[in-house]
C-alpha cells in the first residue's frame, strides 16, 4: 500500500444476479470429399442481459472492517456474436478444426474476438 494509508480502501465480496436470454441460429454443411469430409459452419447468438443486481463490501484499511455495503444499480445489455468455423474429417481417425468467433461491444468502442484451432483423433 502506497501513499497516505488513512485513505486506503479494502474490498471484501461483491454479489451480481444476472439473468440472460440467448436466440441463436447454427448452421453447417458436410461436404464429402475424396480423403474426408469438409465441414465449414456458422453461428449467429443474440444475448440480452436483464437488468440484474449487484452489492459490493468495502472499508477502510486502517479500521479493518468491512463497513459499507453498497447497492449497484442494476443494467441491461444486449450482445451479438458472430462466428465462423471449418471442420476436416481426414480419413476414418483425425480431425482438425478452426474456429473464429467476434463479439462487438454495445458502446461501438470494444470488440472480443475468439480464434480456436481443434486437433483430435480417435482411438
């Protein structure tokens, strides 16, 4: 802890109740080929966050108590993620795979963006 310790603020727990609901549409074509099956996919999820609660427990360091609750105003959201997939079956054992997904943020300044890349074969 630097500075003028009198001030310090400790945090203890902090309580969010949430509820989303999600709609979404998933495609994807199995395309046969000569060594395999290519599989390219889709996704489309649209996610709102209800209004939900949240309650935070602080105090001052020097006191070491956790005096003060606070009530968090509730908020809602609305997310849509994008993604994009591509499956290779080669031969009876292996898989590989390749996954994009991208979420805009709600304010236009922040994206999330997910790369995933799957190897697998079965015994």
């Amino acid at each position: 802890m630097g500075g003028n310790r009198l001030w310090n603020l400790t945090y203890g727990e902090q309580t969010i109740d949430t509820l989303s609901g999600t709609l979404g549409l998933r495609l994807q074509y199995a395309i046969p080929m000569d060594r395999g099956t290519l599989t390219p996919r889709g996704r489309l999820e649209y996610i709102h966050d209800f209004a939900g609660s949240s309650r935070a427990s602080l105090g001052y360091a020097d006191i070491g108590t956790l005096s003060y609750e606070l009530d968090i105003e509730g908020f809602s959201r609305d997310h849509l993620t994008v993604g994009f997939g591509l499956d290779a079956q080669i031969g009876e054992s292996w898989k590989l795979g390749f996954d994009y997904r991208t979420a805009p943020g709600t304010n236009g300044d922040s994206r999330n963006h997910t790369f995933g890349v799957k190897l697998g074969v079965q015994f």
